[in-house]
C-alpha cells in the first residue's frame, strides 16, 4: 500500500513548482534590461538563488517516498519498474512536445510557414546534439524526469547489495564531481568536463538517497522548526559560498547547486514532512497532484510570454508572469488530466 501523501508535502511541491518557474521566468532581469542573472547580487539575482532548493526538493521527497514503498524486498523492483517508466514516457512524450517551437516571437509570425521552418531547425539541432537530448531531452528542463530516473535505478541497484551507507558515499562522489566540474571549476581543483554534469545521476543521487535516509525516521510537527533552521543555515551557506566563488574566480552568481543547497533543500523537505498544521489544510495541498504536469508544461508558456517580458522590461509584468505562467500550467494540466489519452503527460 503506498504511503500516505501528507497534505503539507503537497502544499510544499505546489511552492517548489511556483519556484522552478521564477528560476526560468528570471523576475526582475527583463526589467533591468537583460535576462542575465549572476553578475551582482541584485532583486534578480537573490529571487534566482532563494528558489534553488526546488528541484533538489523534489529529488529528495520522491527519494522518501521511494524508499517507504520499497522497505519490502519483494517490493523494490515492481515500484522501480513502475517508476523509472513513467518518467521514462514522461521524458519522451514532453521532448515530443518542445520539439515543436512555442516562443511567441518564433511561433505567430508568418504563421504556418516559418513555424514548419522552426520545426525543422529544431529536428536539425537533435541530430547534431544526440547526447544532450538523451540526457535533457528537447528543453532544459526536462533534466530533472531523466536524472530522477537515473537516481531510482542506482537506489534499487545497491540497495541491498551494499549497506547503505555507500550508497550516500556513491551519491556524495558524483555530487563532488558536478561540483568541481560547475561551480568550482574555476579554482585549482576544477574540473573540466565535455557535457553539463548537472545532467544524469551526478546531482539527483544524493538527494534521492538522502530522501531514502528520511523516509526511516518518523516525522514530527518539530521537523517544521528543524528543517526551518537547517533550510536557513543551508541558503546562508549558499550566498557566501556563491559570493566567495564570484570574488575570487569570477564565477557566476546565478549557478544550479552549491554545496549550501544540500542542506537548503533537506530543510525545506522536512519541513514539508513535518505535516505540521501550519503547512497543511491550505489551499495549495489541493494542487498537489497537478505538480507533475506544471513543471513539464510551464517552459510553454514562458516561452509564449517571453517577447512580451523583453519588450515591457517591467519588474512587476515579470512578477505577473509567474502567475500567468502558473495558471496556465495548471489550466493544461488539469486539461490534459480529463482523458485517458493524454492523463499520462501530467500524472
């Protein structure tokens, strides 16, 4: 039987989900007049930054809730087979979508004929860049569906075989290795790396495993003030961290994951956990399970509203965006969600 889903957790993946689209939506940035965050610790900039946990949040809750259903050893290939599948449809069947061009700029000019001529430049960049589709699919951030089955299909693959512990050791190496090959690539211990390796297993395996860790442990109403200050101390880390890095090697501000948003992302997780009264019973649990399909669909209408944001370069009509962009999402998956045909693209 699958664990229950606290309410507070689906309140929380809502607020992850509104963060994953003002990292894309870059507010602020179009009203400064460049989309470009990282140069200075400007509005842009921190809203960038605050957000980061998002993703690695999700990593770690689906690492919880994997791991509860998988305590039954006769359970772990059955539930890693549904799962690492339905991300795997997920992957295809959204790269099938943003193989088609949704930019507004790209799309309603001159409508049909230069919007077959993007078709075909889109279908030209596959075949020159095989590899980052595999791994990221047709849009960036479709990343996270293969990383995320990546990091189910190791869990499965050592638990059981190994104590767990190396799990985390294997977890922690990979995340090393992103480390050094991003962020730190510029200081004498960089590493420099042919593909990007926030891609693949390098960042979502310690985060599942640390989810796999959490999901032993019974959470309390006291996780919200734990995790709260563990989420506190982690972002902390993360600017001076990033402000270090920008001083000294002229690293960029704006960067996916440092070694603060380890524990910025485990705190905001249980604080999700905790199901403490003051996350649950809200109005976003209730959107929960439509979190899935805003995350896959939002770059659709970022893109559609992307010219608008450069032509105003209006703080508040990007902060508008976010919502728009939100509503939108929700509207399609909710959409989608009514047949059978198409549920399997948002659920």
């Amino acid at each position: 039987m699958p664990p229950r889903r606290l309410e507070s957790v689906e309140g929380m993946r809502v607020v992850a989900a509104l963060a994953v689209i003002a990292i894309h939506g870059v507010p602020f940035g179009h009203a400064m007049g460049r989309t470009v965050v990282g140069t200075a610790w400007d509005a842009a900039t921190i809203v960038n930054q605050l957000a980061r946990f998002a993703v690695p949040c999700f990593f770690v809750l689906s690492g919880v809730f994997w791991g509860r259903r998988t305590e039954s050893p006769e359970n772990r290939w059955p539930v890693t087979r549904s799962t690492v599948t339905r991300l795997l449809l997920l992957f295809v069947g959204w790269s099938l979508v943003y193989l088609l061009p949704w930019e507004g700029d790209r799309v309603v000019p001159d409508f049909p004929t230069r919007w077959w001529a993007n078709v075909d430049t889109n279908i030209r960049w596959i075949s020159r860049h095989p590899w980052q589709v595999l791994f990221a699919g047709t849009n960036g951030h479709l990343w996270f569906l293969m990383a995320l089955a990546q990091a189910t299909l190791i869990a499965a693959l050592f638990r059981g075989r190994v104590q767990d512990r190396w799990l985390l050791v294997l977890g922690t190496a990979l995340f090393l290795v992103y480390l050094l090959a991003k962020p730190y690539r510029g200081t004498s211990l960089g590493l420099a790396l042919s593909f990007n390796p926030r891609n693949g297993p390098f960042v979502s395996t310690l985060f599942f495993v640390l989810g796999m860790r959490l999901a032993r442990r019974d959470p309390t109403p006291r996780w919200l003030r734990h995790g709260g200050v563990l989420a506190l101390l982690g972002v902390t880390l993360s600017m001076l961290e990033l402000t270090w890095l920008h001083v000294h090697t002229r690293t960029s501000l704006a960067q996916d994951l440092v070694v603060g948003t380890v524990p910025y992302a485990l705190g905001i997780a249980m604080m999700a956990l905790s199901g403490h009264r003051w996350l649950s019973h809200t109005p976003l649990a209730s959107l929960g399970t439509s979190v899935l399909g805003i995350y896959a669909s939002h770059l659709i209408f970022l893109e559609l509203l992307g010219p608008i944001a450069l032509r105003l370069r209006s703080g508040w009509w990007d902060v508008a965006t976010i919502g728009l962009v939100f509503g939108g999402s929700l509207a399609i998956t909710t959409l989608l969600g009514r047949w059978r045909g198409t549920r399997w693209l948002v659920r």
